[in-house]
C-alpha cells in the first residue's frame, strides 16, 4: 500500500489550485486535493478544524461538506488554503 501524499504535492502552485468546481484538467479544490492524496476521514475532519480554527468565519458547520464551502468563499486565497494544510498536517 502507498503512503498518503502531501496535499501540498497535488497543489503545487495557485495554478493548481481551482475555485467553484471540484476539479478541472488543470487542478483541484481542496476536498478533492485531500482526497486525491490518499487522505482518511479522519484527516478530513482536520482539515475541517484548522479551518475552524484559523477561520472561523468561513466555516459553515450546516454545510454538506465545510471544506468545499471554505474553499469556494470569496475571501478565500491559495496561501489560505496552505495554512490550512500545514496547521491540519496533511
């Protein structure tokens, strides 16, 4: 079995890196990023509460998946969406 990724592996850049969608040729969200690096449930949800954590304006707890309504807020910026992947550990 392969050892679960970095999502920083998958999104390498702001290029990397979409909005709106869950992904496109060119890139990902960040639930699809946290997914596609091999990452459990349980990683998910610490996904969920750096993002509490860090902002916890953007965070919409009713939501079908919180990730994606973080990813998808207008504020949202790339170095957002790192910080959130470094204070998670994934």
């Amino acid at each position: 079995m392969t050892a679960p990724r970095s999502v920083l592996d998958i999104l390498t850049d702001e290029g990397r890196w979409v909005k709106g969608v869950a992904a496109t040729n060119q890139g990902w969200c960040l639930a699809v990023a946290v997914v596609k690096a091999g990452r459990t449930a349980h990683e998910l949800r610490a996904v969920e509460d750096a993002i509490l954590v860090l902002f916890p304006e953007r965070f919409n707890a009713t939501a079908a998946c919180p990730i994606i309504g973080f990813n998808d807020h207008p504020e949202t910026t790339f170095e957002d969406v790192v910080r959130v992947v470094k204070v998670a550990g994934v």
